[in-house]
C-alpha cells in the first residue's frame, strides 16, 4: 500500500467507537491538510453513529486492559484528546477508582440470570488483563472506602483495589463517539447514513479495492449506490462479517441499565465489578452468585451490565432486541447492595453486540492484503473497543497516510494471522 498515491478516497465503514475515531486521526493527519485525500464514514444506523456498544457500553479506559500493544497507545491518546478538547465537560472524562467487591445482596422479589432469552451466559472476560496478584483479598478488614457512599457497609465482606491510582478513566462512551465525528467533520469528514452491501475489488494486476456499494437510508432511495475508493477501512463490529465473510467474528450479546439517583444524592466516582451472594429465598432456579458491573458516571447517572450471551447477530444494529427479563434481573441485582440504586429510576434498558475474534486473540487490526491492497480491518475489540478505541485509530492513520504503522508493533494483530 503505497503512501505517495496522488489522490486517496477513503472510505470507512462503521460509526461506531473505532470508525468514528479512525475519521479524527486521519483528518488529523498532517498529510490530510492541504491534500486532495477525502475522508467519508458510512454507518449502516437509521438512528445515527454509536447505536451498538459504542453507545450502550460502560466507557472504561485502562492501563491494565489488553492487548498491551494498544493499550499503551490509546491511554496516553485518551489523556491527549480530553486535554485537547475538553473532554471532562464534552464527553465525561474523568479518573476513576476501580475495585472489586464482594458481599451479600438483601432480599427482593425473585431474580433472573441477567442473561437474555435465546442465548446461553458468556463471560464479557474484561478482567483478563489485570495482574491476578493485584486482586488478592485480605480478609482483616472489609476494606470499603471511607468514599464509596453507595453500597452498604454491612452488605460487604471485602473490597480491594484492582488497580493503582491513575490507571483506570471513563468516559461517557456516546458522547466520546459523536464528538469523535463532530472533530472530523469540523476537519472535512464526510458523512453518509446508508448501510454499506459491499466491497468493490477490481482484480486486473493483483486485487486492490476501487470502491464499495451501499443503499442510502433516505426514504424513497432504494436503489444502490458506488463510491469509489483507493482505502477502505472496515469497522463495523460484530456485523463486519456481514461484510467480509471470511473474518472470524462473532457477536457477544450484553445487556445493560442506567440508573438515575434520586435528586440530591451524591454518587462517589468508583467502578466496581462485583460478587454478590444472593439470598437462598432468591431466584431459587437461578444462580446463587451474580457479577454485575457498576459504573458511576460524571453525569450522577449509574452504569450496571450483566453477562453476556451467544444470541444471534440480526441483520443491523437496528434490530437488536432487549430482553427486559435480563435488565431487569440487573437492576435486582445492583440494588441488592445498595439503597441509592434501589431508590434510583431505570432510565434506560438496553443491549449490544461486543465483536469478538471467534480464533482467541485479537482485535484484528492492519491492511488485509491477501484479500485486496487498499483493504484495512479494524475489529474483533470485545469489551475493550471504548478503551483501544485511540490507538487503534493513530495506526490506521499511519498505515493510510505513511504507508505503515508506526505508533506500536501490532504484528500480532495482523488480518494475515486471522483470515
């Protein structure tokens, strides 16, 4: 892939965290300026960017999140954009204290799995990256923070920090993705909502990419439409094999809730993934332990997901169905340990799909050259795409505009090792 073509027509595909990202750091490019290089993201949504996990995720940024490769990339790059752009008031960043928990829930009614119906339960494995050592308990003390205002004392059996402090941030992971493509656009970002059918490759002189075909979601524009293209970036998530059918990603369902405080209660700024021991009059057919993970976000909102599942990828972000069982089953949970959830009103219900490389590894990050020249993939981020967002996005800027990735070594990454 050549650096020095005359034109480049980029087009990515996916608005989600990693497209919308990618659209910045390559209109941020200092080769942008000033060149004929175009920028279009297209984003398959009838409802806008970040209707999958870019929007319905908890927004964690950890130095102790994997792989090790981005991660020391996107760190310091989150740090940079909010100090560039404001990111405390524009998209909630913030450092967080980070803990795991384990205690007793109190009664309530009887509870579900969490998990939703037509799936079996699935790890979200967000934990993997961290030192197991860091995460011994000590059974001295119950070690709650004189802070952490919003579980109860007596529910507890032990708190330890899971990381040290300054290294786990947040970010309200919407409001990251749609100034993401605001930046862009200020920048010359083109915009399209249209649901992107397929990828054009012309195979005269070895296969290169010459453009994609996608139908437009205007009323009334049915008939498909080309753009041509010298770079396409795919970053659709769990639908990119809908797209490129050889990539070895599959769909992690997760199901979510928000929980908005009553007024004048006070939210300390922790993230906790917790253990719960549920009452033995409680989900008598369920299970006895539940790990919901508990976000407090800036806005005084509360972020609590369950597990996820093995249900079926449908057609578009779209069609995804929330199964109001599993989020309620969450808010049982989380409220089970405290009194400020439990008084607090569900504002939102939700599920997404997390990409994850089918094979073990990834994310699959790099130029897919044994399918076409021109041909980027950026996918396969599970639960860390919010966090590895960044740097994923600084290397495939390198890689279209320099001709190579420069900012980490990601070999491992590569869609060779994959596909």
């Amino acid at each position: 892939m050549s650096s020095e073509s005359a034109v480049k027509n980029i087009i990515i595909i996916g608005g989600g965290i990693i497209g919308c990202t990618t659209a910045l750091y390559l209109a941020s490019h200092p080769r942008f300026a000033g060149s004929s290089a175009t920028v279009t993201l297209i984003e398959a949504s009838k409802q806008g960017i970040a209707q999958g996990a870019s929007g319905k995720a908890g927004g964690l940024v950890a130095k102790w999140a994997y792989p090790k490769e981005l991660v020391n990339v996107s760190f310091q790059e989150h740090v940079r954009l909010a100090t560039e752009y404001n990111g405390t008031n524009r998209w909630g960043w913030r450092f967080v204290n980070c803990g795991s928990w384990e205690g007793r829930g109190e009664p309530f009614a009887q509870s579900g799995t969490g998990v939703g119906a037509g799936g079996q339960r699935k790890s979200l494995e967000k934990t993997l990256g961290l030192d197991p050592d860091a995460t011994s308990k000590t059974r001295k003390s119950t070690g709650l923070p004189d802070d952490l205002n919003w579980v109860k004392p007596d529910l507890t059996e032990s708190y330890s920090p899971m990381a040290a402090a300054g290294a786990t941030a947040q970010v309200h992971p919407y409001l990251f993705t749609k100034s993401m493509l605001e930046l862009a656009q200020e920048k010359g970002v083109k915009y399209i909502s249209g649901k992107v059918t397929s990828i054009i490759v012309d195979q005269s002189g070895g296969p290169h990419v010459t453009g994609v075909t996608y139908t437009p979601n205007e009323p009334g524009a049915d008939e498909p439409q080309t753009l041509p293209a010298t770079h396409v970036i795919l970053a659709a998530g769990a639908w990119s094999p809908k797209i490129v059918s050889s990539l070895p990603i599959v769909g992690t369902r997760a199901h979510s809730i928000t929980i908005v405080p009553q007024p004048g209660t006070t939210i300390a700024p922790y993230v906790l993934f917790t253990e719960i021991a549920l009452p033995s009059d409680v989900a008598p057919k369920g299970p006895r332990h539940v790990s919901p993970e508990i976000y407090a976000r800036p806005t005084n909102e509360v972020y609590c997901c369950g597990p996820g599942d093995d249900s079926p990828v449908p057609e578009t972000v779209d069609d995804v169905v929330v199964d109001q069982e599993a989020c309620e089953s969450i808010r049982e949970h989380v409220m089970s340990i405290s009194a400020e959830l439990r008084a607090g009103t569900v504002d939102r219900r939700q599920a997404c799909f997390l990409p994850v490389v089918s094979v073990g590894g990834g994310p699959i990050v790099g130029p897919a050259d044994t399918i076409a020249k021109g041909l980027i993939i950026a996918t396969g981020h599970t639960c860390w795409g919010i966090c590895n967002a960044p740097g994923t996005a600084k290397a495939v800027a390198e890689l279209v505009m320099d001709g190579k990735i420069k900012c980490a070594n990601l070999d491992k990454l590569r869609p060779s090792r994959f596909l």
